[in-house]
C-alpha cells in the first residue's frame, strides 16, 4: 500500500466536516468584524522570506528549483505575500482589514500539534498604528475563541517588543538577540541549554528572573509599557478571555516590531493556537508606502488537540435524510423529490445503488441518517412520501409539503 509522506494529513470526511464548521465559525466572525477575504499563490519566489520571516523560517522552507530555474517554496506564512500584495498596489483604501484561510508548508520535524502541511487563519489590520487596530485583532481572537466554545479553556498571552527593549537598556543587557533567543525557547530548552545562554548573555539571575516573572514593570516607567497595558485594558472592555503580560513572548519571526502575542491553552500543556503581533516595516521594507500592520495567524493542528481534549470536536447536527428507492416509480419520483427538498435547504443523499431496499435502509442507518424516505410505486400514484424514523424504527406517509415542515424542525 502507498504511503503518505511524513507530516502530512488525510483528512477524512468523519473529522474534515467538524473542521469545515469551524473554518466557517472563523471565518464568519472575521465577516463579523468587517475583515474581508484575499487570498494569494500557493508559490512564491524564495527572495520574499530573506531577511523577513527569519532564520527559523528560511529553514524550513519546502523549496525547489522550477523549470524556469527560479527557486521558489511553497508558502510557509502568509504574512509576506500580504506584504507584497499591499505593496504593489497604491489605490487601496487603508486601513485594510484583510483575511485568508488557507494552508501553508513548513519543513518541520512533526509532532503533536505540527505538521509540515497545516491550515491558517491569517488576520491583519493594515494602513493603522493605532493601538485600537491591536485591539481589534485581539477581539477578533478571542470572539472566535469564543465562538469555538474555548472562551474560558484559553488564555491570550501578550508583550512587546519595543518594551523588552526598554527592559534591555534599563538592565543594560548587551546581547539583545541571544536574550531574544532565550525568552522565545524558555519552555522548550533544557536547562543545560538555558544555562550557557545565560552565561553567553551575561544577566544575572536576579535580573532574569524580573524579566520572566515580569515583576520588572513594577520598576520600569516606559511609554511602551503604558501602551501595552492600554491595549490590555481596552481588550478587557470587550473580551472575556483572559489576558497576561509575559515577557517571555517575544515569537521567533523576525518583522515583528512591537506587541506580540499568543493564545495558549490555560495550563499550557500544548502549543501556542495563535500568533501574531504588529508589523510596521515590512511593506515599506519592499518599497510600498509606509502601512504599520498587526495581525495574527491561527492553525488548525493545536485548535484540533484542544477541541479534542476539551469533548468540543464533533459535528452540530445538520438535517439530513437518506431516499431509499423501491421501484422504477420510486426512482423517477425521487428525482422530483429530492430537488423539492434540496431546494428548500434539507440536505438529502439518495440511493446510487442496485441494492433492494431493506439494505438501501441499513445503509442509511449505518452512515448515521436520521431518517430515510421511501419512495415506490405506492407513493408515486398517491403523491405522497414515506418518512422512516431509522432510530425508532416508526414510519408514516405524508404529503411533500408537510414532509419539508417536520424535516426542517426535527
Ligand atoms: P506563527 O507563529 O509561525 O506565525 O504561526 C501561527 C500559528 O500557526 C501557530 O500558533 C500555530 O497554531 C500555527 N502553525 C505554525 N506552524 C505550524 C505547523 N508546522 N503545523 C501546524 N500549525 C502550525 C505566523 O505564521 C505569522 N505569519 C502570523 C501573523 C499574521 N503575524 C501577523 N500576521
């Protein structure tokens, strides 16, 4: 039997039908808030990422060589090509509120949680360096968080960059990146690890230990931290999901300019689900007009683990109804049928088989159907449908009207 390669998913129907409705929750709440849709190539040229994503980034990249001898990659972010879709266009109207749902490629070592293939949802504010425009895509977070029956599993973790550059000066920290670095892996590195970090640093625990608790904001006064804490309180007025600053958030790519965040699980036994922060750069980086950004990004792998582990992964149930066919009669009647029905919103599958009827009806039963109609000659002659509940076993015939009102209620 073929195999599939390594970090890559099958999506069977039982599980891409719980999240198609969440792609559509999410998707919906981004309407919601007047984000309109785009989307881009699912190849780009690999110059975009140099010097933008970051190192981590430009090593995980799946690029190759095409037949024109460029090298491309498949998308691993779509933070870029927003980038430069904004860039090249000098007509649009700003500030942008911008979304995609789309997948992405990273050549990662697979794990629980991540895959080399994924799902994101991006969400951006462009053409805004207003703290407002922060807010709002934290709102849109959390409201989808929300909206996924995770307001009060979750937890939205938030920092800034400018404001851990604060802190640097007033430690006077000399290396800036490996202090970054440190941060950024805290929970994933050993403390062997940890430890000649801090040495290459050359903090002393006293002051490491201010940053990761944050208590050092209790000293700092900082135009930054001010602006932070703004964003905190205005995320409060409108969500309920619970907010924490932590210092330790500073988010491995590498166009991030000041706040940055992440939704965790409350205990944090997983992965982040969502990340992002503002972008002020990037556009101008590649020659457009001057556009601060802030946005994030939400996958689908961790959503799916937490949905799963919190019992909220399974389908709403939709109405749907089975045609099982006893006849020619009932064959050339269903197709009038199932239009009437299909047309009225009722989602119906109906029997593609040469199977008698009894199996037509274990089938239906077996796929999960809620009901079957049966149609035969009896039903055609009459005008009327036969309605079987397949969980009582009950069974009744009533004209096509009546059937649309009880199937649409029940
Ligand atoms: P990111 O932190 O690289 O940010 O990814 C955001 C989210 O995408 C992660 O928290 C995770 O849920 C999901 N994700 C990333 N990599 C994988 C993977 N290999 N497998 C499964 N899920 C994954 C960005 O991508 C930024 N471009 C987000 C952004 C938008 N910032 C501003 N606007």
């Amino acid at each position: 039997m073929p195999e599939k390669l390594r970090g890559f998913r099958d999506f069977y129907p039982e599980d891409q039908e719980i999240r198609r409705e969440i792609f559509e929750t999410m998707m919906e709440e981004c309407r919601r808030f007047g984000f309109r849709e785009v989307d881009g190539p699912s190849i780009e040229s690999v110059d975009l990422y140099a010097h933008k994503s970051g190192e981590e980034i430009m090593g995980q990249m799946f690029n190759f060589i095409d037949k024109g001898g460029r090298e491309v990659t498949l998308v691993p972010e779509f933070t870029p090509t927003l980038a430069r879709m904004v860039a090249s266009r000098k007509d649009l109207i700003k500030p942008l509120k911008w979304y995609t749902l789309a997948k992405f490629w990273r050549y990662e070592e697979p794990q629980s949680g991540r895959f080399r293939e994924f799902y994101q949802l991006n969400a951006d504010i462009l053409g805004s360096d207003s703290l407002h425009a922060d807010v709002e895509v934290l709102n849109l977070a959390s409201s989808i968080m929300k909206g996924l029956g995770l307001g009060n599993k979750v937890k939205l973790k938030i920092s800034s960059r400018t404001l851990l550059d604060d802190i640097i000066k007033y430690l006077n920290i000399g290396k800036k990146d490996s202090l970054y670095y440190l941060l950024d892996r805290w929970i994933k590195i050993s403390d062997k690890e940890k430890d000649s970090l801090i040495s290459e640093i050359g903090i002393s625990k006293e002051n490491l230990e201010l940053i990761v608790t944050g208590k050092i904001i209790e000293e700092l006064k900082s135009p930054n931290l001010d602006r932070l804490i703004k964003i905190m309180d205005e995320f409060n007025e409108y969500s309920t999901i619970k907010i924490e600053l932590d210092l330790k958030i500073v988010r491995g790519l590498a166009y991030y300019t000041s706040t940055v965040f992440e939704i965790w699980d409350l205990d944090e036994k997983m992965r982040a689900i969502m990340g992002g922060g503002r972008y002020d750069n990037i556009i101008s980086q590649m020659n457009g007009d001057y556009t601060p950004a802030v946005g994030f990004g939400m996958g689908d792998a961790v959503l799916e683990n937490l949905l799963k582990r919190e019992g909220l992964w399974y389908e709403k149930e939709k109405k749907r109804v089975f045609i099982s066919i006893a006849d020619d009669k009932g064959r050339k009647y269903s197709y009038y049928v199932s239009k009437k029905l299909r047309e009225s919103g009722i989602m119906v599958d109906l029997n593609v088989t040469e199977r008698n009827l009894g199996k037509q009806i274990e089938y239906a039963a077996k796929m999960g159907f809620k009901y079957s109609i049966i149609l035969g000659e009896r039903e055609f002659t009459n005008k009327i449908i036969s309605i079987r509940d397949l969980i009582t076993g009950e069974q009744f015939s009533i004209n096509l009207e009546d059937a649309i009102i009880k199937l649409k209620n029940s």
